[in-house]
C-alpha cells in the first residue's frame, strides 16, 4: 500500500518545498526548490515529492471544521 503524503498546515499562502525538511543530511537529499502558492481551493500539492500545503482555516482544512451537530 503506498503511503499517503505529507500533509503541512500553514498560515501562508506562499510556501517553499525543498523535500528535505525534517530529513537529516539537509537538501542535498531532497529536490530543488520550489514555491508553491495555495489558491481557493485552500491547499497546493508539491510537484517533486507529493508533499500537501494546507491554509490554516481555509476549505480544505479538515482539522480545524467544526462538527455538526
């Protein structure tokens, strides 16, 4: 089964994803760098390493939607 990919909850609309954030031995082990701008549908995926920019309280934020009730 393959892995589902990493999701990063973010306040800013611009983002940068190099794939090596949290990887010891630093960016030569990831991708060249990459800006990322999230649009309405309040989320951007990385092209290079799947990676999920999330808006913090925008529509595709699931962690912060409030239940039903």
């Amino acid at each position: 089964m393959i892995d589902a990919p990493e999701i990063v909850r973010t306040a800013k609309k611009r983002n940068a994803c190099d794939g090596a954030t949290g990887i010891p031995g630093g960016a030569a082990l990831g991708h060249p760098r990459v800006w990322l701008e999230i649009d309405e549908k309040g989320y951007v995926d990385c092209g290079y390493c799947d990676r999920r920019f999330v808006l913090v309280g925008g529509p595709a934020d699931i962690s912060s939607a409030q239940p039903e009730e």
